[in-house]
C-alpha cells in the first residue's frame, strides 16, 4: 500500500538516498587527492587505487570474514600505490600526470587479475545504522540507511581541514605545495614530504573503493568503478581544494550519479543510460563554469602542475 | 661531426625505451614466477602467440591498426603539450557514428558506403576531441580530465543508442544496431586476413609525420608546444592551432571507430569498448609521441594483446595479464624519462 502511495515521490527520495550512499567513494576519494594536491603534486591514479582497494576489500573480507580488516587491506594498498606514485614522480624530469594514467592503467589491471577468483564468492558486508526505523514506508527507510564508512567521511572531513590548517605537518604540507622553494629552505625534503602526502591519499582512496564492494553496490567485478576516480579529481578543483567543500561536492555528485538508477526503480526503461552518464556531465559543466583561462583558481596549490 | 652528433642523440631514443621495454618484461616475468609459471614458458608462448606464424603475425597486425590511430591521437596534441587521454571515446563516437551514416545510405554503391561511413566515423570523432581542445583554450578546463571524462560520457551514449532508439530487435543476447550490410564491408588486404584497416593507419601515421615535421603548420604547433608565450609573441594563432590538432587527433581516433565497425564488427555495439583507446595512449607515449615510432610500437602493443589469448589457454593466466603487462611497460617507460642525458655513451660533443 505504502510502496504504490509513494509514486513519483520515489525519485527525489532515492536521489536523496542515494546522494548519501553513493557520494561515500567520491567523499573518500577527493578528500585523498584534496591532501595529496595541497603537497603540490596531482594523483590521477586514484582510479586504479580504487579498483585496487574494491578488490583488496572483498578479497580480505572474503578470507577473513571481516569487513573492517578489509577496509584495512584496501587502505594499505591504496599506500602501496600511492608509495609506487610518489616514488617515481620523486626522480627528476617525471611528469606526475603521466605516472597517474600509468598507474591507473596499471592498478585496474592488476585488480583485475588478482580478483579473477572473486567474482563468484560472496563477502561479509559492511554494516549500515538503521536512522529509517521509525518509518512505515520502505524507501524512506532505505534512503535513511547510513553506511558506518559515510559517517567516518563527515567526521574526516572537518578533520582534515583542521589539521591542514592549523598543525605543524599540515602547514609543512601546504608550504611544499605553495612554495618548493620555501619547504627546502626551511630544511625539509619536498619529496619526501609528497611522497607522504600521496601515501596518505591514496589510503583514504582505496577505503573509498572498499565502500563499492563491500557496501554499494556491495559486490565484486570488473565493472564496478566506472570513473569515479577520475570524477574525484576533478570534484578537488570544484571544490577548491577544502576539504570541507570536497563533502558538499561528493554529496551533489552522489545524487546525479543516484538518478540513473532512481528512474530504473519507477520503471523508466529507455533513456536512463544517459541518466548515467549525469555525474560526466555535471563535472564537465561544473569545470567549464569554474574555470578561466585568464586567471589561476582561488585556493590553488601554487605547486600543482594541473593549474599552471 | 654532426652526423655523429645525430646519430648519438637518435641511439639515446631509441635504447632508453628498449632497455624500459626489457624491464617492464622482467617484471613481468617475475610476477607470473610468484604464481607459479614459469617464465621461460611465458616469454615463448607470447612471442608465439604474438609474431611466432604467419596466422598470429596477421593476428597481430589487425589488432595494430586501430592502435596507430588511436595513438595518434594522443601523439598528436602532445605536440602542442597537451595530453588528451580521451581517444577511446573518440573511437566509441566514430564507430557510432560511422555505423549510423551506413545505415541511412544503405543502398548506395560499397565504396560510397564506406566513404560516408569514414567521413562520418572522422568527423564526430574530431569534433569530440575538438570539444575538449576548445574547453581547454576558451575555458582553461584541464584537457587530460575533461577527454577522460568524455570518455564515460561516450559509453554512456553509446550505451543509450544501442539499446534504445538504433536498436535491431533481432539483436537479443547482446544489443546491436543493424548490421550494416556483408557488401560494404572494407576486406581483406589480399593474400591475408589482415583488413585495410591497417594500411588506413599507416597512411595516417605518414601523414601526421609530415604534417608535424615537415610543414609550416606542425612547426608553429611544436613553437606552441615548446613555449606559448614565445609563439604569441611571434604572432601564431594558438587557439586555432590547439582546435585543429585536437580535430585531426580526435579524427584519427574516430576512423580506428569506423574500422573496428566495417572491418571487424559489422556493427555497433559494446564490443567496440575493448580498450583501444587506452592501449593507445600507451603505444603514443613509448613511441615517443614520434607518428613514425607509433607504427613498430602499436605492432609490438598489438602483439602483446594477441598473445593475450594463448596465454589464457596454455599457461591459465587471466585475460587481465595483458593489462598488467601494460601497466609495467608505461610505468617502466615513465620511470625511464629520467635516464635521458645520463649516460655519457649518448653525450652530445661540445665544440
């Protein structure tokens, strides 16, 4: 009764919903490259890192039966890729935006070979808090599902941005992606402190892709990510590399990214493969709005190759 | 003195990526030793599988043709320092696009057909990668982040007009489009099973080859490429230079579309989605960014995914090795960025 009451009302719901749990992998993944850009370096990589952590989290959880230590796992290989970026941007005359196509040729690759034998199992999920329960009607209590990974990301965030702004590392951080220059002169290894920064992104970027196989869409194959790493990316300009903003943006990107499937649910059968493709569209929209040939972005790391 | 001079300098670009090459496949090796193969075995069944007969060397071949194109169309804007990443959605739209051109002038003579097919497949293809060249100099949106994008963007209409409106309904497994007729078909090269496909790229690699190195048009693009100050001073119009690169980029792109369509698939549907696009832009940066140099590295890249098969069947690796070995070379190749001007063998002789 209460399913055909609902009608058209189904849609801006599930988009709610949805922005909620599809937005947890773009939070995670833009608030990684948020830190590893204000070190002045780009990561393009992520989407590999995330595909990586997709597979390393399903696989651990799989073996181990627990989720968390799959969170964990995807964490450390997102460092380990992050490690491989990091080190190889450090020799000189190598262009970082090259190393992140390689490695996000390379990480999807890998991923998929090491997860050929996953496809079929089944993995212990992440747990959801029921914030619904009061509700009679199904699809407000399944847009009110909160996934525990989510919750981390919104206190990360503000974290984050704290400690970009007012601890020693982060200052020592935003100074090697402000001034190369100055970060040398004050003793400190530019290099190292971005191979740290690109380390510590890229764990936050593979708990991102933990989320896609252990939450939503809660299962592992090779089309699991498509482009999220990337949009991430680019969702870091949107939001001028602040954290903070990183949270609002991923929550508006999970919504056009719910749509699709929102209008699949009521039944729209043509036309919704377009409706896909929104959160390309909004990024690409978002970027041409944002962006100026004529000036450097506000908030830009003077450092980052990607707005010079 | 200056032929030695050369001579050192060409040596230096042609040894550097080998050596990348031979540790990528190093690497390679000892990956499939951790799983248990045995790398002897590995290396023969990839050169078998890749130039070993006649029959893999043809296989080979055909999976180079799209390469060369799309790997121009990364090399091409990489003259002007740009680095579009976006050549498999080009391809997805001229495939499209191509296959929709034969539909409509069905009836018509083959060759015009084809003609139109081509026409079509280049132009869309073109104006796709256009797009992200233009976002780039009027918006100074990041050209490598938005063709990526447009990439999804592709698939996702693709996606759209292959199971909606362009659907054939007799297509129930995989959606399709009609097919666009046996007759117009481009054939095989005679004598093999290698389609024209491959002569398509390597006209196109010759060309793109004179137009950068020997006109007036690909100098002022290298200017551009080299400093962008430096050529406005001098008066060169760069925004049209960035337009039309990106056009012939993006058409090259979309061409390797219209020949997977009327060479191989016969029509359009997700098959066309295998991943030349991105091979591509592997083949463009080991070559160099150099047309000449794409054509033996697409051949080599070409080789490796014809392998891919034989691997599979006699050694049990997964289909996504090819991908891994992929991934080794570009980052081998990148790491080996740094070795240029370090080995003294190379050095050019000051007076």
């Amino acid at each position: 009764m209460a399913d055909a009451g609902i009608g058209l009302w189904g849609v801006p719901l599930a988009v709610l919903g949805g922005a909620v749990r599809v937005s947890t992998p773009f939070l995670f993944v833009s608030l990684g490259e948020c830190l590893t850009e204000r070190s002045g370096r780009i990561n393009l990589g992520l989407e590999g890192t995330l595909v990586m952590g997709a597979m390393c989290a399903y696989g651990v959880s799989y073996l181990t039966g627990s989720p968390w230590l799959g969170v964990l796992a995807a964490g450390l290989s997102g460092v380990l890729m992050g490690g491989l970026h990091g080190t190889i941007c450090g020799l000189p005359r190598v262009n970082d935006i090259a190393v992140g196509i390689a490695l996000m040729l390379f990480g999807t690759g890998l991923a998929f070979y090491l997860g050929k034998p996953l496809i079929e199992p089944n993995a212990r999920m992440l747990p959801a808090i029921d914030l619904g329960a009061w509700s009679d009607v199904p699809q407000v209590r399944a847009a009110l599902k909160i996934n525990a990974l989510f919750v981390i990301g919104v206190v990360l965030a503000p974290l984050l941005l704290w400690a970009l702004k007012s601890t020693r590392w982060g200052l020592i951080l935003r100074t090697a992606g402000e001034s190369a220059d100055a970060a040398r002169a004050m003793g400190y290894s530019v290099n190292a402190i971005r191979l740290r920064a690109t380390m510590a992104g890229g764990f936050l970027a593979g708990v991102g892709g933990s989320f896609l196989s252990l939450y939503y869409p809660g299962s592992w194959n090779e089309g699991l990510s498509s482009g999220q790493g990337v949009t991430a990316v680019a969702l870091v300009i949107f939001a001028r590399w602040n954290p903070m903003l990183c949270f609002g943006a991923s929550l508006l990107f999970g919504g056009a990214a719910a749509l699709g499937p929102a209008l699949q649910s009521i039944g729209v059968t043509q036309g919704y493969q377009l409706f896909n493709a929104s959160p390309y569209i909004l990024t690409l929209l978002i970027m041409i709005v944002t962006c100026s040939p004529k000036r450097t972005l506000v908030g830009a790391p003077a450092e980052l190759s990607i707005t010079k | 003195m200056a032929f030695g001079k050369n001579i050192g300098g060409a040596a230096e670009y042609v040894v550097i990526p080998a050596l990348a090459l031979l540790g990528a496949l190093a690497a390679f090796g000892i990956f499939a030793a951790l799983f248990g193969k045995d790398p002897i075995d590995l290396y023969f069944f990839m050169y078998q599988g890749a130039f070993g007969t006649w029959f893999s060397w043809q296989n080979t071949l055909t999976r180079a043709a799209p390469l060369i194109l799309t790997a121009l169309c990364t090399a091409l804007p990489a003259q002007l320092g740009m680095v579009i990443i976006g050549g498999e959605g080009a391809l997805l739209i001229g495939g499209l696009c191509a296959t929709a051109a034969a539909l409509v002038v069905q009836g018509a003579p083959p060759l015009l057909v084809d003609v139109a097919m081509a026409i079509a497949g280049m132009l869309a293809g073109g104006l796709w990668i256009a797009l992200s060249g233009a976002l780039r100099q009027f918006r100074g949106v990041n050209e490598t982040i938005s063709s990526l994008l447009l990439v999804y963007i592709a698939l996702a209409v693709l996606n759209f007009l292959v199971e909606g409106p362009m659907r054939d309904p007799s297509s129930l497994n995989k959606p399709s489009t009609r097919e666009i007729g046996a007759a117009n078909m481009i054939g095989a090269i005679p004598g093999t099973d290698v389609h024209w496909g491959l002569v398509f790229g390597l006209v196109a690699a010759a060309l793109a080859y004179v137009l950068i190195f020997h006109t007036t048009f690909g100098f002022a693009a290298r200017i551009a490429g080299g400093n962008v100050r430096a050529a406005r001073i001098v008066g060169l119009n760069v925004g049209r230079l960035v337009l039309i690169v990106c056009l012939l980029a993006g058409a090259a792109a979309g061409l390797a579309g219209m020949v997977e369509v009327a060479a191989v698939q016969g029509r359009a549907n997700a098959n066309l989605a295998v991943g030349y696009g991105f091979t591509g832009i592997l083949v463009s940066f080991l070559a160099r960014h150099n047309p000449l140099a794409i054509v033996p590295v697409a051949i080599l890249l070409g080789g490796i995914n014809a392998s891919g098969g034989l691997l599979q069947r006699r050694l049990g690796l997964p289909d996504a090795s090819v991908l891994v070995l992929q991934g080794m070379i570009f980052v081998s190749v990148l790491m080996s960025e740094t070795l240029y001007g370090r080995f003294r063998i190379f050095a050019r002789k000051e007076a």
